[in-house]
C-alpha cells in the first residue's frame, strides 16, 4: 500500500482545478509527518494508488493534464474495478464451484466488525475472513453514538437477527479523525461528529494531559476512544440483553498498526465493563 503522501504534483493540481471537491481537511499522516509534506487541501486523488498510472499518461510532470487526459484516467479507474471483479468472480468459482450458491443463501456472520472508514484497514483482508463471515459498519474514528441511527440499526440487526457471537470495534493509530479532535479548530460539517472523541478526552482528561510526549499521547486517546465506543456498544439493549440469555455476544476493543500490519488486542474486560455499565444503564427486563 503507498504512503498517503505519494502522489502526482500534475494530477492534483488539475484535481483541484476541474474535479468536484471532497471537503475534508482530516491530517493524512500519523507518525511519520517527516516525510510526507502537508497534503494538498481537498485533493480528490491524494491517497489514489493509481496515480502513477495517471502520471505516465502525462508527457511532462509539469503540464497539467488535460481534460481528455482527466476523462480517460476516471474512465480506467472506474473500469478496473469491474476488470477486477470479473476476475474474482472467476477465482473464487474455480476454486470452490459451489461458493455463489452458498453466498445467495444468505449470511450467518460470527462478527460484526465497527472500524474506521481509513482506506488502509480493509477488515476481511487484515483478519483473513472470507464474504459472509463478517456483517461491517465503518465511519470515520470508528465511533458508536446513540443518536446514530447507522451504527444504531447495524448493532440491532446484527445483534438480534444474526446473531453474531463477537463485536469489534478496530480502531488505528495515525487514525486522522481523532488527530483533528485534538486540534482545537472549527471543522464544520465535522464539529458534532468529532465532538464524540474531544468528550473522550475529557472523560480522560487527567490521563492524557499527563503524556507529555504528543504521540503518545494520541495513541492513548485512540485506544481510549475504541474503548468508550465498546462502552457505548455495552449500553445498547440489544447487547445487554441477548447477552443475558444467550452468552453473547462478546465486545472487543483492538487497535490496528500500520507499521507492522498487527491488530492489537486492548483486552477489555467485557463482563466487567457490562457489570459497571448496568448500574446505570440496565436495559434487561
Ligand atoms: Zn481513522
């Protein structure tokens, strides 16, 4: 996977020049801000791993493509992805004839997967599940709000309809939604739902005001921000109360690394967290 900040100097100024803008001023790079100069605002193609394509199509560095060029380049880059699943559809069946007729049966998944909607954390990849083994919700900083009819709905489906036995909420360092929580500045749009994580700083704050070092203290707040969202997952009554007749299903906070590629486990004690949480919010009958 490219680092965020290779790109095309041609293609993100015709990006900013013709193409339609996507408003997110979200920090890109998480550790390694050394080698990754600030990325352009709004760019539509900063994090695209086919820009180098674009760039080759281009005769010099310097000139702007055109706009047939910029035509050409979103046409490839939307046909691949049918190239791509031509090409899936056509191993998977050559390596299991039946796999299609089990996937149009339906969905029995064991996990229901809360992540961040980061490009770089693609949750059956990283995890080694095959289509069918985890129902997925992602959103920016991998937050459970209750107002969140979304994240709301997905819990209560997977909960009371499937049935899943582990719900995982994977959060990641360098995870840019919670670097812009930290940085006091008036996101717009963003403002409410950024909010979610400046209260789990507060929640936290005489923890976190103590890391003097800056990434370790944006670590911290990752990892407390995946465990107040399993808390929020706790309060829910689908949880609480198929928990009480069924065992399950179990919450998990995890971490991913793009150092290393690794989840890492919080190891957040689940029947202790619901214990706590029922006190006030008991929602079994
Ligand atoms: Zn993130």
């Amino acid at each position: 996977m490219l680092p965020a900040c290779i790109g095309s100097r041609s293609l993100r100024a015709v990006a900013r020049q013709q193409l339609p803008r996507l408003s997110t001023s979200l920090p890109r790079c998480s550790s390694s801000s050394s080698c990754c100069p600030p990325p352009p605002p709004n760019s539509f193609f900063s994090s695209s791993p086919t820009i180098k394509k674009f760039k080759m199509a281009s005769s010099s560095d310097d000139r702007p493509p055109s706009p047939a060029e910029v035509s050409e380049y979103l046409r490839e880059t939307h046909d691949r992805l049918f190239e791509n699943n031509r090409a899936w559809a056509a191993d998977m069946r050559q390596k299991d004839p039946t796999f299609f007729e089990r996937l149009a049966a339906g969905q029995s998944p064991e996990y229901l997967w809360i992540g961040c909607s980061d490009s770089r954390i693609p949750a059956e990849a990283i995890t080694g599940l095959e289509p069918g083994e985890a129902f997925i919700h992602r959103n920016i900083a991998n937050l459970v709000c209750n107002t969140d009819l979304n994240v709301m709905s997905v819990i209560n489906y997977a909960v009371r309809h499937l049935g899943v036995k582990h719900i995982i909420v994977c959060g990641h360092y360098g995870c840019g939604g919670v670097k812009a929580a930290m940085t006091p500045k008036d996101l717009g749009l963003l403002n409410p739902w950024l909010r979610n994580i400046r209260d789990v700083y507060r929640l936290h704050e005489r923890e976190l005001d103590d890391i003097a070092d800056e990434e370790a203290r944006y670590n911290r707040l990752v990892e407390l921000n995946v465990e107040e969202q399993c808390r929020n997952i706790v309060k829910t009554a689908a949880v609480q109360q198929s928990y009480a007749k069924n065992q399950y299903p179990i919450v998990h906070g995890w971490v991913f690394g793009f150092h290393d590629g690794l989840l890492k486990d919080l190891k957040i004690d689940f029947r202790a967290m619901l214990n706590n949480v029922q006190k006030l919010y008991n929602l079994v009958d």
